[in-house]
C-alpha cells in the first residue's frame, strides 16, 4: 500500500435503538473478559465499570462498509467492557431523532457520524449540553470541533480524492466520471472535489441513488455510453465499494473499456481485483474508526484522556492495488478490512 498525501417516530426510533444491542452482553464486555475473547483485540476485557456507547450513522445494516465500521466498534466495545448500539439513516432528520433517543437513554457516550451537518448539529449539541461526550466519525471532520466533539476518527475526504486524481493522472486517464450515490452527502461531495482538484483530465460527476443498484448501474451504463467515441470516458470512480460492482456490470454493458476504481475496501473488491475488474482502491480503513471511536470513549470515561489534541485521527487514505491483495484477503474475508 502507498500512503499518499416526530413523538410517535421519536417512540419508534427510541425502541429501535433499544433493539439494536451489539451482542457485547452475550459476546463482549464481562462475558469476554472471562472468556478470554481477544481475536483480534490482543488482549482480555477490561475490569472498568459497565458503559453504553450508541453509534449513529447515516447508512444501515448490510452495508459492507458500515459493517466493518461496527465489527472494529464491537471489538472495543467487548474489551471495553461496553453495552454497544448501532442504529442509523441516511435521512438527516431520522439521524438526528436516533441522536435524540440515545440522550434520552441517558447513554455514557455517542459515535455519530455528520454527512449531513446541517440535519444533527443541534441534537449533537444538545448531547454535549447533557454531559455526554461525542466523537465523530467518518464524515464531517471540519463540524466536529464547533459542535463540540472530543474529536474525529476518519480519513481526510479532501485528501483522499487528490490522491484518487493523481493516481488517475499516473495511468495516463483523461476523462473520468465520478459516481456519487447519496447526494447531499458533504463527504461523497468532497471526494469528487478532491478529484478534480489534482486530476488533469476532466471530471464530471454522476448522482445516482445507492439504495437501488440497478438503476444506479443503468445510470452509469447511460452515461458511459453517451461519452463514447473520441470524448470516451475511460476511468469511472465509484465512492464506496458496493457501487464499484456496479460500475463494473454498467462497463461490460455499455461495451466500454474504462477503468473502474473505488474508494473503500470488502472481500467483493479483492475478487474483482483478482479478476483485473478494479485498477485501485482507497482504504480508509473503517475497521479502525469504529474501535478507536469506542476506545476514546471508554479512555476519556476512565482516564479523562482526548486523542488526538482536538485535531482529527486519519485512518487513511491508502491506495490499493491488485499487488496488496495477497496481504489483504484474510483480513477483508474475516470482515476487518
């Protein structure tokens, strides 16, 4: 890898977070301590008091990326010796309502994430108000510290689409699309920018809606068919990895020969590396925002400690390519990175 530079809802929502208890009572906390249950911690529970740590994001279960974001959180949560919830919506306002059921919990801590600012800043404020500590993940680095966050845990999204363009740059691209699959998304937003910014070549972006793939590969489908001929697009850079599977479909119908490369890393991606199907990946890896997020919580519970110095924890970016695959893939198929 190359380091590179409503009061019914409310209810509803409220029992949902409750419902979404990360096994840590049956598989973590106390139970691992005396188990022993250190796969990938390096070391048994803590002894500390019980704590309840809610993550809110802005994508659900079954996203591969939220997923790996979760196994790293649970990882802590159960050396931690914490009761660990995870609820999430893209959709700003229901974000900010989970927001609200955790202050209502009267939880010990909040990982939130802030795609969509302007939708959670006051809720996020008032859990600070309440006294209870918040880290940001993810997305949304340069909110964190006005709302009053400990701090952030994630990659620089500026910084990771520059290196996606000057890798672009070092293949000799010149036209390229950029597929943004939640639109309103400050974070999918600045990758593209970051694109454009080191990128030679020109950069269009493409919005299409992440939550129905097939129309979302029709759209790209459309669009790599209409730049064809000498304006042919020849790279399309797909923001998170699910999307990239369907960039790839989208390429083989439109009958185009450009390069798919993606942001985000699951076991799907090292296979259509091995298939020579993706030129490179960007890896932020989500494994680390989710366990470190638990773990300042906890720090900050027991030792008053801040990471970072109030300035953000990077995670990434690093470029991927078919060449890191054999390092990878026991990783990603355990579902870590």
């Amino acid at each position: 890898m190359r380091i590179p530079r409503t009061a019914a809802t409310a209810t509803a929502v409220a029992a949902a977070l409750a419902l979404t208890v990360a096994g840590c009572s049956g598989s973590g906390g106390k139970d691992s301590e005396d188990k022993g249950d250190d796969s990938a911690s390096g070391g048994k529970g803590v002894s500390t008091p019980r704590m309840k740590v809610a993550m809110i994001t802005h994508s659900g279960e079954g996203d591969t990326f939220w997923d790996i974001v979760q196994s790293g959180a649970k990882q802590a949560a159960a050396k931690d010796n914490v009761d660990f919830l995870y609820s999430a919506n893209k959709e700003g306002q229901q974000q900010s309502q989970l927001i609200q059921a955790a202050i209502d919990q009267k939880v010990d801590g909040i990982v939130v994430t802030l795609a969509k600012p302007e939708a959670v800043r006051d809720v996020v404020k008032k859990a600070v108000a309440a006294g209870i500590p918040v880290v940001t993940v993810n997305s949304g680095a340069q909110y964190s510290k006005e709302l009053g966050a400990l701090g952030h845990i994630g990659q620089d999204e500026g910084v990771a689409g520059e290196a996606v363009g000057e890798q672009l740059n070092a293949g000799g691209r010149k036209k390229a699309v950029c597929v943004i699959h939640e639109q309103g998304n400050v974070s999918l937003e600045e990758r593209c920018a970051g694109v454009k910014k080191t990128f030679k070549g020109s950069v269009e972006n493409l919005n299409v809606d992440g939550t129905n793939t097939p129309a979302a590969t029709s759209s790209i489908e459309a669009k790599l068919q209409a730049g064809s001929g000498g304006t042919a697009i020849d790279a399309v850079v797909t923001l998170g990895a699910p999307m990239a599977a369907a960039a790839v479909k989208a390429k083989g119908d439109a009958g185009s020969s450009a390069e798919v490369d993606t942001f985000d890393l699951n076991a799907a991606v090292i296979k259509q590396f091995k298939a020579e199907e993706i030129g490179f990946a960007v890896d932020q890896q989500p494994y680390l925002q989710g366990y470190l997020a638990v773990d300042e919580l906890w720090l900050h519970k027991t030792n008053g400690n801040i990471v970072g110095g109030g300035r953000p924890v990077l995670t990434g970016p690093a470029i991927v390519t078919e060449k890191d695959v054999p390092a990878l893939e026991k990783y990603t198929a355990r579902g870590t990175r």
